[in-house]
C-alpha cells in the first residue's frame, strides 16, 4: 500500500528531496494510536521518528529495567531528584493512561511497531529527558526548586477530574510542561528548556534522520516549534550539554558556611562564651530538627532519621556533602530495597502510598526531604543567631 493519507492536520514539509509528514498527538489517546498506525501504513516512509531518547525508549520497552537499578550509585552520583522527577512524570502518565485505557506512550510503541513491520527504520529524535531535567534544574533558583518539586509532587493527585475531553486539549502542551505550569508562568526561561530546546532538537534529528521520506511522531504541543526550526541549521551540541553552575550559587554555597563560622565566632569574642554557646545551640537544634522531620516526613528508618538529626549541623557547613545523601545512605542499608521493590517499582508509583511504601522511592523522598529539612534549618537558624549578637 503506497498511498498517500489526505488529512490537513499533518503537515508535510519538504526540504531538497526529502519528505516530512509531521504527526501531532497526545501522549494518551486512543485516537493518536490509530492514527500513528495508519498514517505509517499508508506513507511506507523510509524512517519513522518518535519522540522518545535512549532511556525512554529503555523504559517502554524493557520491562525489567528496574531490576538494574543500583540505587547507592544514585545517590553517589546526585542523581535522586532526576531518578524522582521521572518516577513522578512517569506516574502522571500512567494514572491518565489508566483512567482512558491506554498505556503512557503507546502512540510512540505503535509507530515503532508499524515502521517494524513496513521495514521503515526507527529515529529516536528526543534530547535524554535527564538533560532536559538537569537544565531546568540548574536554570533556577532555590526556591523555584522547592515549586518544582511541589508541583510534581502535586501532579499525584491532579488526575480525578481528567476526561477524554482533557486529553484532546492536552494535546497542545506537553506533558512536562503540564505538569510545570504553574511555575512557568514566574519563570519563563522554563518553557525555553522544556519546549524551545527540544523543539529545536526533534526538528534537527527529524530533518536528518535517513531516507527520502520521513513520518516524525511527536506530541502536538511540538508541532508549531518543529516547523519554525525545520529548515534551520542547527547546532545540537550546546543542547545537549549542561549549563556550568551559576556563580551566583557557588559563591553563596561557600559563603553561607564561612558567615556561620564568623557569627559563631563573633559570637564568643563579642557576646562572650554563653552567646557563642547559644548561637551553636540555635544551629544545631534548627538544622537537626527540620532535617529530621524531613526523613520522617519520608517514613524514614529511626536510624536514618537520627542520621539526618546529627548529620545537618555539620554537612550544613560542608558544600560538599548533603545531609540527604548520609541519611539516603542510612536509609539505603537499613532497609535495603528488595527485588521485590524493584519489581513492584512500576506499579507503585501510580499512587502516594506505593511511593511512600516502595523502599526504593522512599530513599529517593528521605534524599529530597532530609535536603529540603536542612535548608530550612539554615533559614531559621541565621536570624536566631543575628538576634543574640543585637544585629
């Protein structure tokens, strides 16, 4: 079957001898996984171009991924907010995939399916959902970190009111960028990360994907971005790499420590011994307490929570270490995640409890929250000590 499908809401676009139709879907709908099908069949592309990365891809079609898993390295390795982020993406997916009957993604397992069976080739055309993740990360400041995490946090319940209808109009955003609505509207350069970015890297990799005729399927909230970047040159290398630290934030990370160190020491040569004393009393009883009702908050072990009680104080004064990487790592070797965790991982995450429940989510929570605990106990600790000097 050689024929064209006729539909005005897919674009072709050609550049030099190559063909592009472009399809816009939703990530879950019934409608966008008949139509992926029909549009491959009818075309006989030479290439079919999804919008899924490696490890996307990894995640749809190997079912035993998690098995992998070797949670210390993720810890080690700073990675516990990327790994939860995408536990939570992928929770919002498949409740909603669940609610319409549809599997997350399916659109994109259909159209590899199909190009499979026509003989076309497979282009993976997305940027790795980590980089995406880790530039959104370091384009914000603390507080914008806390909303992120809030907001992906809230996004665990945000699926009850949801229809069919929802999901259509679901089609013009994308599902990160949903998720993150509210805090893209106080930080635009967000949806340059989320959207801008990728646009501009589906829109190389599709144009350069092999073959005179190409079927690119992607969300439709790309769609627009695609065909303004399609028949530009663009260099990928710079959105694939991560942004250097801001100074701003290197500064503060050492400076913060040091004008501790000094109230403290002011505190002693000006205030005399008992408001030095008072000072290291008020640090030590802020950090220990917001980071230990941070682990507890993450249904941590006993033993994890004291970790992050005596642990605060001290990594505090440390940019090197977190107090949520001791307490991850306490957490980690007192209840050691099982194969059953790991297996039960992709089942668990579509609800609060089985994220709470799960021991391998739940190292990840008492990593993010024994964090967020000890940042806290900086906030408050500071104008305590200023009071006791009279500043």
């Amino acid at each position: 079957m050689n024929s064209e499908l006729k539909n005005d809401n897919i674009p072709r676009i050609r550049i030099d001898d190559k063909e592009i139709i472009l399809v816009g879907t939703a990530h879950v709908s019934k409608e966008s996984v008949a139509l992926v099908e029909s549009v491959i069949n009818a075309e006989q592309p030479d290439t079919v171009c999804v919008e899924l990365c490696q490890s996307r891809y990894q995640a749809m079609m190997k079912k035993d991924q998690w098995l992998e898993m070797d949670i210390i390295k993720v810890i080690r390795e700073k990675k516990s907010f990327l790994l939860l982020a995408n536990l939570l993406l992928a929770s919002f997916q498949k409740r909603i995939g669940e609610k319409l009957g549809v599997k997350p993604g399916e659109e994109m397992i259909r159209a590899i399916q199909t190009a499979e069976n026509t003989g076309a080739g497979i282009c993976l055309a997305d940027r790795d959902i980590t980089i995406t993740l880790s530039r959104t990360w370091r384009s914000t400041g603390y507080l914008s970190k806390i909303k992120i995490l809030f907001q992906l946090l809230l996004s665990m319940t945000e699926t009850e009111e949801i229809d069919e209808k929802t999901i259509e109009q679901m089609k013009e955003a994308d599902m990160l960028q949903s998720i993150l609505a509210e805090v893209e509207k106080s930080h635009p350069q967000l949806r340059r990360i989320l959207i801008d970015e990728r646009d501009q890297y589906l829109a190389h990799k599709i144009r350069t994907s092999p073959g005179e005729k190409t079927v690119a399927v992607v969300g439709a909230g790309h769609v627009p971005g695609i065909l303004k970047y399609i028949h530009t040159d663009i260099d990928v290398k710079p959105l694939e790499t991560l942004p250097p630290k801001g100074k701003a934030g290197s500064i503060l990370k050492w400076m913060i420590p040091s004008v501790i160190i000094l109230l403290v020491l002011a505190g002693f040569f000006h205030g005399g011994v008992e408001a030095g004393k008072n000072m290291l009393i008020w640090w030590i009883c802020a950090h220990g307490l917001f980071a230990g009702i941070g682990a507890a908050i993450a249904l941590g072990h006993p033993l994890t929570i004291l970790s992050a009680v005596f642990a605060s104080p001290l990594t505090a004064l440390n940019p090197m270490i977190a107090a949520g990487w001791v307490s991850g790592l306490v957490e980690a070797f007192a209840k050691t995640p099982k194969v059953r965790d790991l297996e039960n991982l992709s089942q668990d995450i579509l609800s609060v409890r089985g994220f709470w429940r799960n021991k391998v989510t739940r190292v990840l929570l008492v990593v993010v929250f024994t964090n967020l605990g000890s940042a806290l106990g900086t906030f408050v600790a500071l104008p305590l000590m200023l009071k006791i000097l009279g500043v």
